[in-house]
C-alpha cells in the first residue's frame, strides 16, 4: 500500500523475491517496507520468506520482530540458518488462508 503522504519521485519499485534486505532501507522506513513485502509475498502466494536484517546492534532486528509479532499473514518466524545469515536474517513461514 503507497503512502500518501509520499512523493512519487521517493517511490521505488522493488522486485518481489524470496528475500528482503534491508540494509538499503533508513531505520525509519524499516517498519513500513516489512508491512508492505509481507502484504505482497502473502498476495503472491510465497510460503517462506526471508528477511536480511543485519547482526549489528539488533534495532532493525527488533522493528522486524515487533512488524512479524502483530502481522496476520504470519503463521511463525525464527532465526535463519547460520549459511543463510544466522541472527542477521529471519525466515518467515506466512498462512496460506490468512
């Protein structure tokens, strides 16, 4: 869902993938693009996700957490495997009826 409070110069069209990486994303804007993907790979029918959040100091982990906790869409969440980024991503296991 667009905001409407955002200018259609700011808008950019991400290809819809398995995987998120946020690192490209402002910590202010973590929280809207997490809702937005999950709305999209839950529209698309993808069963498993995965987001790429980063190990640092665990903020963008937390928004994420936070975003996965309240989400409808999401039947279950967890750290990914240690060769699919271990603490630094989460594995999103989405409801097929939600």
């Amino acid at each position: 869902m667009l905001d409407p409070d955002v200018n259609d110069f700011d808008a950019v069209e991400l290809p819809i993938e398995d995987s998120l990486d946020l690192h490209a994303f402002a910590p202010r804007d973590v929280k809207q693009a997490v809702e937005a993907y999950l709305e999209e790979v839950h529209v698309r029918g993808f069963p498993v996700v995965r987001i790429i959040h980063g190990r640092g100091i665990g903020v963008q982990r937390e928004i994420v957490r936070k975003v996965l906790e309240r989400n409808p869409f999401v039947a279950q969440f967890h750290d990914a495997s240690p060769e699919a980024g271990g603490w630094g991503a989460t594995v999103v296991k989405l409801r097929p009826d939600a």
